[in-house]
C-alpha cells in the first residue's frame, strides 16, 4: 500500500481515555470528530477495571480502524480526575506581572500543608476585584499525580488535561452552557462534582461523597432519603461557599435528557435550591460509529473522557497541571527529563573546556598585570568590588526566607523593596499569637533583622488580624555611604 493510499486521521480528531486512579472500577475512551459544527463520537469503549489500563488504551485504539489499515493515529489525550487535586479562588493585588507568579505560589503554599517540591501547581487570572485581580488555582501533590504521567507516557498521549475542566467546556460546547456565573452538578454513580464555572471556564470544584447510586430520581434502587438530606446539606453549603466572591446566577445538572434527572430537580427545587438541567444537544454531539466489544453504557458515562477531547479540539487555555511533569515524546524510564540531563552533561562538558582555557588565558593576564601594576590598585579594586556585591539583593533567598519563617495560618498579599528603605509586607493572620510567631521566626533567620509589625487590626467578625510588617536585608535596605 502507497503512501497515498494510507488513512491519516485528520487533526480534528482525538482519541480520549480516562486515566487510571486508585478505586476506579470502569476503564473508559472514545475516539470524537469534529464535522463542521458537530461533533461524532466514532468510538466508545468502557471495560471493568482489570489494572490493565495500557492493555485497554490498545485495544480500543485497534478497535477504531478496520482491519489492515495503517497510517497517522489522531492523537491521544488523558483526562485526569479530580482525586488529589484542589481548585481554589484567590485574590492578588494589582502588581507587575513579573510578580505575579511568586505571589501566587506563596498564597498556594499556605493554602495547602505542603512544602514547595511535592506540589505541582497551574494558574490563570479569571477576573478582576476592587483591590487587584481574581485568580484560578489548581494544585495537587506531586506524587499522587505521577501515576497519570506513566499512564500518559505508556500509551504516548499529547497531554494530560483536568477532567474537571473538560466538563466544563462541555456544558459550555453542548449543553447550552453560557460566560455567567453558573454551577453545573455532573452527577457520577458514587460521587457528585459541583462545578463553579465563569467565562466558560472552570473556576472552583467541590466533590461530595453522594452520587447516582444514594439519591432518588438518580437510579431505580435510590430511595434513602438521609443520603438526599446529606446531599442536600453539602451542596448548600458548597454553593455558599461559591457565593463568598461573588452571586451566582443560575445551578445546572448535566443531563442527557429533560426527563433523567427530574426527580433529583423536583427534590432541590422542594429544599430551596433552583436547580434545572442542562441537557447535552445530540444534534451536535452524534454517535455516529460502533460500539467497542464493552461499548455500553449511556453518554453520560463518557462526560469526562467527551470534555477532554473538546478541550484538545476546541483549544481555550486550560489549566496546565502537568506541564512540568509530563513532556510527550520523552522516555518513560529513567529521569523525567533525559534530555536535559544529557544536554546539561554536554554543556557542563562544553563549560569544563572553556574555563580551562579561560583561566590558564586569565593567569597568565593577571601576571602580566601584576608585574606592571601596583599591588594597592588592585586591592582597591578587590574591596570595590565586595562593596557593590554587598549591595545586591538575593531576592529569591529573601523570598524564601519569608515562607518558611510564615506558620500556618498567615497570608501575605503584597512585598515591596526599595534601596535603602526596609523591605515591607503585608497579609493577614488569624491570630495575634500566630502573628508573633511569624514576627520572631523571621527574626531568627541569617541576614534579616528590625522586625517590626506595624499597626495590626483585629477584625472580630472575619476572626483575622491584618497587618503590615517591616525589616532590613542585609546591607541592601540600609542606608550606606556612596561608593
């Protein structure tokens, strides 16, 4: 068979899989096409988990392509569930955007009791406030996500997407979904996500731990009308929690149908939660090809793995938890980024030579130099030099040394230097007690010293402290004569 004669996928198709986690009990993919303003689910596959997850990548991608036929693949993207990832909403202040990064890496780690080098972290600004701007965060510990990324690297997937985002962009692509500030409820059989979207795109999640199986109007054996009072206690106190920053104007329940969830509705709308379905428009969506040898299963089953495939397709800047983890192309053994540890040999190589030759060419200069030079001249020159080094800010160590003098329960929201002024923060507490605690930590470290907490406010009704503090770095914030 020619070249000619092979059939390549065009690059408005993807293949979709849900990666694996601990506890999944269902294996799910499909292959999704864009045709015009439609999307054709070409194939579908669910299998009961085996813990074989690479094994049923396989099959369902032979299963897409009739027998004997070769070519380009579309390419294969995993959808990453929401276990050990937490989405939270932020404010930062109205600074440069240089700046705004280390900001929100700071507020993250005091959000989370984790310590920078076991978190992974995605942002993206999603709005403005009166004092500054509105940011997204997604953040989970590294070392439960690196079970998606050897999954990824198995089955040599493009990228790793948040399934919680690929609902998202599918209520907004195919069930009437809307920019307004809306809550969409993706009902799972075990669990239920509640969903804070804005603009079209994900700005919190919240899991509740009742699903299909506990709530009446949701499956034929749900009856327990506890398991409904508890749903309905949690889901008012998430969508409480959403309204914290701002109204929310409408709550969803994906469906599949007007009729599917109407009990579940009823049920909400009876305890005070105005709540409608947003149904999927098969219009759009079409299963227009043949089930896999496990296929079964309504469209709902495949919210995630769908969602996923129109993030790729569709494009829109998602949150980007992997990027750091997960390189596609790169080997699954070994270093996480071979690469650029062989580069780096090779430069570090390159390096050795150059300084070599640099420095036999620099002593033999600096004889030169000192048998024409007066001895004095260049001790001056030397103790110049120390002056202005002395003068240069670390402002990564400085950095540093704020986060790990801050205990838990502190919250910096602006830093400001300037050359020959002291170094300012400021930020909350919740405690006056836990506010000293941060003042001495910071005393005790190497290179800072005048801590001085000016003006603390104690607001009774938030239960938090907010204050300003001062100190000096080194010789960098004093004032020293010119040199």
């Amino acid at each position: 068979m020619s070249d000619t004669d092979k059939k390549h996928y065009s690059s408005d198709a993807v293949f979709a899989f849900a990666g694996p986690v601990a506890g999944q009990e269902v294996f799910r993919g499909v292959e999704l096409k864009r045709s015009g303003g439609r999307f054709q689910v070409g194939c579908k596959r669910q299998k009961a988990s085996d813990g074989n997850w690479s094994s049923f990548v396989k099959s369902t991608l032979s299963a897409s392509r009739p027998s004997g036929e070769t070519g380009e693949m579309a390419p294969v993207v995993v959808s990453s569930g929401s276990a050990g990832i937490g989405f939270y909403r932020i404010e930062i202040p109205p600074v440069e955007e240089s700046e705004v990064a280390g900001i929100v890496r700071m507020q993250a780690e005091s959000l989370l009791p984790l310590p920078a080098d076991e978190m992974e972290l995605a942002w993206r600004v999603s709005g403005a406030s009166a004092d500054g701007r509105i940011c997204t965060i997604a953040a989970g510990r590294t070392t439960q996500l690196r079970g998606t990324v050897v999954a990824a690297k198995g089955c040599k997937a493009s990228r790793i997407v948040l399934a919680c985002e690929g609902v998202v962009r599918l209520w907004r692509e195919l069930a009437g979904g809307s920019d307004d500030r809306s809550v969409i409820i993706h009902v799972r059989a075990n669990d239920t996500w509640v969903l804070l979207a804005q603009d079209g795109r994900l700005c919190r999640a919240v899991v509740l731990d009742v699903g299909a199986n506990d709530l009446p109007g949701c499956s034929d054996g749900a009856s327990d009308s506890g398991d409904a009072e508890l749903f309905v206690y949690d889901l008012r106190s998430t969508l409480e929690l959403f309204g914290g920053d701002g109204a929310v104007s409408d709550v969803f329940v994906l469906s599949d149908s007007q009729q599917r969830y109407s009990g579940l509705i009823s049920y909400l709308s009876d305890s005070g939660i105005n709540t409608e379905s947003a149904v999927i428009d098969a219009d759009r969506l079409v299963l227009s090809g043949l089930d896999g040898d496990d296929g079964n299963g309504g469209i709902l089953d495949y919210v995630e793995v769908l969602g996923a495939g129109l993030l790729v397709l569709e494009g829109g800047g998602e949150l980007d938890l992997f990027g750091d983890m997960y390189r596609p192309g790169e080997s699954s053994a070994g270093s996480d980024r071979p690469g650029l540890f062989k580069f780096g040999c090779a430069a570090a190589v390159i390096m050795l030579i150059l300084c070599l030759v640099v420095f036999k060419a620099a002593d033999k200069a600096g004889l030169a130099r000192l048998e024409s030079t007066d001895l004095s001249v260049l001790i001056a020159q030397q103790e110049t030099r120390e002056q202005i080094a002395a003068q240069r800010p670390d402002i990564l160590d400085m950095l540093n040394k704020l986060i790990e003098s801050g205990p838990d329960g502190v919250l910096l929201d602006s830093f400001r230097f300037k050359k020959s002024q002291a170094v300012t923060v400021s930020g909350t507490a919740k405690s006056l007690e836990i506010l000293y605690a941060f003042e001495k930590a910071l005393m005790g470290k190497s290179g800072i010293s005048d801590v001085t907490i000016q003006n603390p406010v104690v607001d009774e009704k938030k239960k938090a402290v907010t204050f300003r503090m001062t100190f000096h770095y080194m010789n960098f914030t004093k004032k020293t004569r010119n040199i």
